[in-house]
C-alpha cells in the first residue's frame, strides 16, 4: 500500500470534492427543484397544452443520458454560436436533469394530499396559489423528502460526469493523479470512498429532515 | 334586494356528474338565522347542494343570491372567479373536518383570518383563542389535530370556519365520521351556535337533532326537493311518500 500516495492524493480530491463537487450538487439541484415544481404545477394543471409540454419534458431528460446531455450544452451548442462555460454548461445541464426526475415526484407527491385540504383551504377563501403554498406543499414536501433524496444522492455521484467537461471536480482530481502516479486502484478507490463519505453524510441529513417533517403526522 | 329578503336564495340549481344527474332543480330560501336542515338518502344531492352554496362545486345552471351579493346566475360559462365569490360569505364543515395536519390548532383557526381577510395576527389570536375556548378546547390550542379525538377535530373544525365570520354556516354530515359517544360533543356545539342565531344549513342524518334545532327540514332525494317545511311536520306527518319511507327507514333500521 502506497500510503504516501494515498495521502498526498486526499487533499486536492477532497477539496475538489469540497470546491466543486458538493456545490455543484447543490446549485443544480435547487435550480432543478425549482424548475420541477414548475414543471409539475403545468402537468397537473388541466390545461391540456401545458400539461403535454411538460410530459415531452420530463419524456426527453428521461430518456436520454444525462452525459448526451452534458456534451450537447457543452460541445454541441457552440456549433450554434452558444458558448458556455463548463462551470455553468454543467449546472444548467444537470438541473435541467434534475428538473425531470424532480417533477414527477413533486407531482405524485402534490397527488397524494387528500382532496379535501384543497377545499379546506377553498372553503376559508384561499385561492388555488394561496393553498398550494400555505397548505398542500408542506404536506408533499414530507411525501417527496425520500424520493427526492435519492434523486439528490445520485446527482452528487453524476457529477463525476463534469469531468469530461473539465470542471475540477473530485473525479477530475482523481484521474490527473492517477494519470500522473499510474497507481489506478489506489486513487479510485480513494475517490470512490470519499464520494461515499459524503453520499452517508447526506443520508443522515435526509433522516433529520424526515424525522423534523414528520412531527405533526400520527404514526 | 332588502333586509326582509332571504340571506339566500337558490333558484333552479341543477349539476350533472358525468351523465349522472345530481341535482334536476333545486330551489331553497334561507333566512338570516335560520337553521335549515337538509336530509334525505344518501346520494340525494344534499351534500352537493351544500357544496355549490360554498362555490366548491359550480352549478351547471340555476341561481344563487346572498342579500347583498354576490348573485350569480349560472350559466353554461360562468367564470369560476365568479363562482369563488360565494366562498366569501359562507363556511363549511366537512364530515372529515379536513383540519390542515401540519399547523396546530390555533394556527388552523388564525389561517382564514390572517393569509385571506388580512387581520393583524394578534387580534386574530384572540379571536381565535375566545372561540377555542367556547367549544371546551382552549388548552389544545398548540396541540396538531392528530393529537386530538374526532370530537375535538370537529370542534376545531367548526371554530375555524366561526373564525371567518361567515353570514352563512354549511355543515356536511359534521358527526358521520364521529364514534358514537363523540356525536353529543359536537351536537351540543352546533345547538349552542343555534341559539346565538348563527344561520345554518345542515346535511345531517341525526333525525332527533335536525327536530330539536332547525327551523325548517328540507327533505330531498333523487336531486330534488321533495318537500320542506317545520320539523314536526315533515319528520312526524310527512305529505309525501317518499319522505315517510326514509324516516322509517331511519327511525326503525331493523
């Protein structure tokens, strides 16, 4: 075991992880979020032409890869006069991707409160909006803190794709030095272990906010 | 229209579910504190009735006009903003009490009060904590309503709508989903609120409360009214023949 290795490659994949990895997890997945919840009001809106634009939607970013998509924003839209950056090429990729995965469990979640707190909320004057906001989202926001959890931990690991776009993130760090040192199984399997660290941390984090979310509910 | 006039009046209310006619022409007529009973079998209409009082469902024709508006006349394409005005002067109690599952008690009742009429959240409070204390539920004001009995949640249930002032009480068969011993609690309220001169439409299968407290029954089925008038005489000495069927029905099950 090369442990000279092992801890002079910790530091620069650690802080790309830090640096790069965790904020762009985040900053994709509160954009995507937010796009997701657009997303998911326009399917369930019952206008007919909102709702089929946000199935084609959710229909494409399912059903292409996310790294097709990365390179089409990255590689393909220049080829168009679009250049971005790979910093913003990657945030905008992966929270269009989100928003995809997002809306779908933002929209059953919305589904499963019971139609009477929408009448509750109708019957002391509230608006549509109004009992979205004060009344049926906090109840799917404890409905969907599970799935969307999930789809959280898979974006941190996808974000190893940023690589290939040279965004310097963990996975980037991982391969310059086990490019540089030739000791493959050792770095990756470095990388590897820190992604997990940090996919466990986060899993506890989802236990916290679950267990907060469910005060109020009889179990 | 007058103060001798009707707080409200329906006229011709007619909705259809699918090809399932629900109500074919309902008319009713309601007095400032009055208390209006509406039974009848179940699948009647009358909880539909109820519902488009409340512009929770919107008629698909006929007329409904509170003193003083709004007055709608339901047409084939009646903006729904327009049917959302009715909301403004009534409240209701659901059979499942539909309390809101993530605020506590008090924050259930200062809701209306506060995000809608726009009243400072203190007065609102006070409001609110006055009115919980009428109904026995003063110390469960920071409770969540799952801490509570199906009484205690009707009860919020009921105080949260009194909370909006409303001209107009709607109650949907508010002590169906009670156990038994729970159905006085509740009872007992809405007689108090009576006796205050609250105006009340009941959807109710409690025969012996509708004849205590209404002032008028209305018996409907098959999506019409089939006759209204005193308690005593449409529970005791019904005209019709359907009528005295369901009070059978119900005053002697087996």
């Amino acid at each position: 075991m090369d442990w000279d290795l092992l801890r002079s490659s910790f530091w620069p994949m650690l802080s790309g992880g830090l640096t790069a990895t965790i904020p762009l997890a985040l900053a994709s997945f509160a954009l995507g979020l937010l796009l997701a919840l657009v997303i998911a009001l326009m399917r369930i809106s019952g206008q007919p032409v909102l709702s089929a634009i946000a199935r084609f939607y959710v229909s494409v970013v399912r059903g292409t890869p996310l790294l097709v998509q990365l390179f089409v924003i990255f590689y393909g839209l220049p080829s168009l006069g679009v250049t971005i950056d790979p910093w913003p090429s990657a945030i905008i990729a992966f929270s269009l991707n989100v928003a995809g995965y997002a809306a779908e469990i933002l929209r059953a979640a919305i589904l499963s409160v019971p139609k009477g707190q929408w009448e509750a909320g109708h019957t002391i004057g509230m608006s549509r909006a109004l009992t979205l906001r004060r009344v049926i989202l906090p109840q799917a926001a404890r409905v969907s803190v599970p799935p969307l959890s999930n789809t959280f931990i898979s974006l941190v690991k996808d974000t190893s794709l940023a690589s290939l776009i040279l965004v310097g993130e963990l996975f980037r760090e991982a391969q310059q030095i086990a490019s540089f040192s030739q000791q493959f199984m050792i770095v990756y399997m470095e990388a590897a272990a820190i992604y997990w660290v940090f996919c466990l941390v986060l899993s506890t984090g989802q236990s916290a906010l679950e267990k907060r979310l469910d005060r109020y509910v009889a179990r | 229209m007058s103060p001798a006039d009707p707080l409200l009046r329906a006229t011709a209310l007619q909705k259809s579910f699918g090809g399932n006619q629900v109500l074919k022409s309902i008319d009713l007529s309601i007095d400032s504190g009055q208390v209006v009973a509406l039974v009848g079998p179940s699948g009647s209409g009358k909880t539909t009735v109820l519902r488009c009082l409340n512009g929770l469902e919107t008629p698909d024709g006929g007329t409904v006009a509170f003193r003083d508006g709004p007055a709608i006349d339901f047409g084939p394409k009646i903006p729904r903003k327009d049917a959302l005005a009715l909301r403004d002067r009534s409240a209701m109690v659901f059979q499942t009490y539909n309390l809101f599952p993530h605020m506590t008690v008090l924050e259930n009742v200062i809701e209306g009060p506060v995000q809608v009429r726009k009243r400072p959240r203190r007065e609102a409070i006070a409001d609110a904590e006055r009115l919980l204390a009428r109904v026995g539920l003063a110390d469960k004001r920071d409770d969540h309503p799952f801490n509570l009995s199906g009484g205690q949640q009707q009860r919020v249930g009921i105080v949260r709508a009194l909370a909006l002032q409303p001209d107009l009480l709607l109650f949907d068969e508010p002590t169906s989903a009670l156990d038994p011993e729970l159905v006085g609690e509740v009872l007992t309220v809405i007689k108090e609120l009576a006796e205050e001169k609250w105006t009340m439409v009941i959807v109710t299968h409690e025969l012996a409360f509708a004849r205590e407290v209404a002032d008028e029954v209305v018996f409907m089925d098959e999506g019409v009214v089939v006759e209204h008038g005193h308690p005593d005489q449409v529970l005791r000495d019904p005209h019709h023949e359907r009528t005295r069927r369901f009070v059978d029905r119900l005053l002697n099950p087996f």
